[in-house]
C-alpha cells in the first residue's frame, strides 16, 4: 500500500531555502523530539490545494543546481 507522509513545523528564518534547512536539521537530529507524522493512505488522499504563499522546496534539486554553478578553475574566479 502507498502512503502520504507528512511532517510539520512552524520555524522562523529569513527565507523559505532557510527554513528548508532548518527543518531538516531537526529531523536528522538523532536527539530531535519531531517523530509525529501524519500517514494518509494514498487511496484516501485528497490533493490539497497550496495557497499563494506556500512552496515546495526540494533541497537535493537546490543543493544540485549550485553545485553545477559552482566553478574552482584558475580561469574562472565565479562562486555561485
């Protein structure tokens, strides 16, 4: 059976890639108290509709997209 898995959290930061990753700071804190999720099973799920100042932030995509923006060469001085 497939599931959807939620975790919230209410943080303050100065931008949303910021509270990204605070947020998955305290959930990879091995002394973190953040273990409730929601569990949906996906038969059951009924798409919410995200409002105009919600986001989606996928931080491998991030981390990836920086990282081909980043340049080390002698000829090239741009950090990304």
């Amino acid at each position: 059976m497939e599931y959807r898995i939620k975790w919230e959290i209410d943080l303050e930061a100065d931008s949303p890639e910021q509270a990204a990753r605070l947020a998955q700071a305290i959930q990879r804190d091995p002394k973190s108290t953040a273990s409730i999720f929601e569990v949906v099973p996906m038969e059951k799920m009924i798409e919410p509709k995200l409002n105009e100042h919600e986001k989606t932030i996928d931080l491998d995509e991030l981390d990836e997209e920086k990282a081909e923006n980043y340049c080390n060469c002698e000829m090239c001085s741009s950090r990304n």
